[in-house]
C-alpha cells in the first residue's frame, strides 16, 4: 500500500482501477519508489480545499500552500510541509510526469530543497516539499517588505550556498539540470537562513511556452540572461547570469527589476555597472549593513560582474564562481566585460548592451526590433 502522511493510504482496488484505464489521468494508487504518492482528498483535507488562508507565495510554476502533517508516515504530526498546486498542464503523460517526479524527488543535496512527494488527479499536478522556516530570500532581505536586517556573514553563506546548490546541478548531477529561473523567490531559506533552491528540474515538465518569462516577466525581467529572454539560448551560462545579479542583490538589499537611481529607471545591474566604471562600488551596498569587510564586498560584487556579462562564453562555470567567492584572490578585472541587459520600456523588451568604444567612451547599443512580451518565450 501507498502509505501517506496526511491520512489514509491508497487501496489495492485504486491499483486495479488505475491500470485497467492508464491515459485517465488519475495516478492515486501508483508507488513512486521514495516518493510519497498523496491523494487529492488529502491534499483538499489538508489545505482546506486550498484555501486562501494557507497560501504563502505564487511562483510562474504554481501557488504554494502550508499545512500541517497530520498521520503517520515518514513526517511527524504536525510538521509543516508546504504544498504547490501546479497552474500549467504537463506536456508529458501521467506514466512520464511521475517518473521526472521521482528524478527530482532523489536530487539530494544541503542547498536543493527537498522534495516530499507529490499527486496527479486529473488534470491536477500537486508537489509536496520541506517547509523553509524562513521562506524566501526575497521575502527576508529585499524591498519593501524585508524582514530582517542580515550580517554580511550570513549574506556570504547565502551566496556560497546557492553556489555550492547550482554547482551540483550543473556540473555534478548526470545528467546536468539547468534551472532556468534562478531568483530571489526561489532561494528559499532555513530557520538559520542558509539557502536552498527551490523549483530545479520542474522547467522540462512544461510546454516551452510555459516558463517564468510568459507568466510575469515584469517580476523577473531583472534576473534574464540576454541570449535566453530575446533568443531562446539555454545554457547553464543563463543560470549563471541570475545567480550573478542574486549576488548583487544580497549585497545591496535592493530588488533586481528596474527602479529610480539618481533620477532614471535603471535595473540593479545596470547601476552596478555604472557604480563599477566610476570606482564607487561601496555605494551599492547595503545601507542596513553597518559592517562589512571592504575588500571581500568588493570581490562579491565583481564577482557578480563577471557571471552578468553579455556574453555567455565569457561567465564563469559555478565551480569557478565558488573558488572566487571563497578564496582572497586577485581577480583579472582586465578580463572583465559589460554586463548585457534586458529591460522593460514603455511595453516593449529589448536587449541594450553596453561596449566600450576604442576612444574609452561609452555607448549604448539597442535591438533595431523591439520585442514584445508576449513574444519572449524560451525555446
């Protein structure tokens, strides 16, 4: 039998059923090997039919729900698990959907989020994950509803853990996943704030058309690598580029989308671009943070300059990225190119890049085509 934390467990007759119709849809009943198989009543019974009152966040994946295990199982009562409804169809079968499941649920690593199990009703596709004390990054440390000031020990450990997460995915799992929406609300966080990322592997679920990029791009225009928003190039080079500005971020508290700095709309990037070529890097950090090594901020910050650069060969692998954020080293600044980005103006994208011209001075180069929304899409 199935056996789930939240009641009672699946029957043999569910099993008959399920295989006696196998296109229905309906996965109740089927073993998942180490992945919990929950039932729609359960999750409907634990939620409270997913009420309002138990959300705790939306992703461009699906809403996320708290609840409480309630049953035996592998959870004790009343530990808190969190619950996302997935809003997008799978573009694979019920057979195929619980087998990347499985995939993903034996991703083991300190700095991935683990996940718990999962249930497939219909054309409902429900995942069950370890609940994060105190959720997410973005949630903790940026804007306006920022609820902690956090010490630059802590702001490391987050940068290194998130490095340490994207390494493995990137170079030590096989095969290789690419996570394609690295950003602040999916770097969950621990009850001592050490980060886990959260939503790897979910991105090859969907139809291509059905990513971060189509559901909200205003909300993560700031984290898009160039080649990827305007064409479609997915790399582990893009994931790079969103972990670069996350650095950013930690280290100035501040959102990555575009805001008013001196008076214009710039994105965080771009700022720190500007701050970079006019020597004035310390006047992106964190106004919150009243202590701080200089010279180690410094190292993060072009650190994070070096992962944004337009030109995806030009990044740094994550292994890389590690030894640079962990090691008092003298970084080849003259190996350091501008940063690409890609922004919002008034409804249209486009990618604006910035190169230096043989005089020294700076010049701005924009798409000739404006992109729309609706037509940046991942391929």
């Amino acid at each position: 039998m199935g056996c789930c934390c939240f009641g009672a467990s699946s029957t043999k007759q569910n099993r008959a059923n399920y295989y006696s119709r196998p296109d229905t849809g309906d996965a109740e009943g089927i073993l998942l090997g180490k992945t919990k198989n929950f039932s729609i009543n359960e999750l409907n019974a634990a939620t409270d039919n997913f009420h309002q009152s138990n959300k705790i966040g939306r992703g461009g994946f699906g809403t996320v729900y708290k609840v409480f295990a309630v049953s035996q199982g592998k959870l004790k009562s009343g530990t808190p698990v969190a619950v996302k409804k997935l809003s997008a169809f799978s573009k694979q079968g019920v057979r195929e959907f619980l087998t990347e499941i499985e995939t993903i649920s034996n991703v083991q690593h300190p700095n991935l989020v683990r996940m718990i199990g999962c249930c497939v009703h219909g054309p409902d596709r429900i995942l069950v994950y370890e609940y994060l004390e105190n959720k997410s990054l973005d949630n903790a440390l940026l804007g306006r509803s920022r609820v902690v000031n956090l010490e630059w020990n802590k702001r490391t450990a987050i940068c290194m853990g998130t490095a340490r997460g994207l390494a493995y995915l990137h170079e030590e799992l096989v095969p290789h996943i690419v996570h394609r929406d690295i950003k602040a609300s999916n770097i969950l966080l621990d009850k001592d704030f050490a980060p886990k990322i959260g939503d790897f592997g979910l991105a090859k679920l969907f139809p291509d058309d059905i990513t971060h990029i189509s559901t909200k791009i205003a909300g993560t225009t700031g984290y898009l690598a160039p080649e990827y928003a305007l064409g479609g190039q997915l790399t582990m080079k893009a994931d790079i580029y969103s972990f670069g500005v996350v650095v950013l971020e930690v280290v100035s508290g501040k959102s990555s989308s575009s805001s008013f700095w001196g008076g214009a709309r710039k994105l965080l990037l771009e700022e720190a671009w500007q701050f970079y070529e006019e020597g004035k890097l310390l006047e992106l950090v964190d106004p919150e943070l009243k202590e701080f090594p200089e010279q180690e901020v410094l190292r993060y910050m072009k650190v994070a300059l070096f992962c944004t650069q337009a030109k995806a060969h030009r990044r740094p692998l994550m292994s890389q990225v590690i030894e640079m954020l962990s090691r008092d080293i003298r970084l080849n600044e003259k190996e350091l190119t501008p940063p690409g980005f890609f922004q919002e103006s008034g409804g249209l994208s486009s990618l604006q890049s910035k190169e230096k011209s043989s005089e020294g001075s700076t010049s701005y180069q924009m798409s000739s085509v404006p992109v729309s929304i609706t037509q940046v899409k991942a391929r």
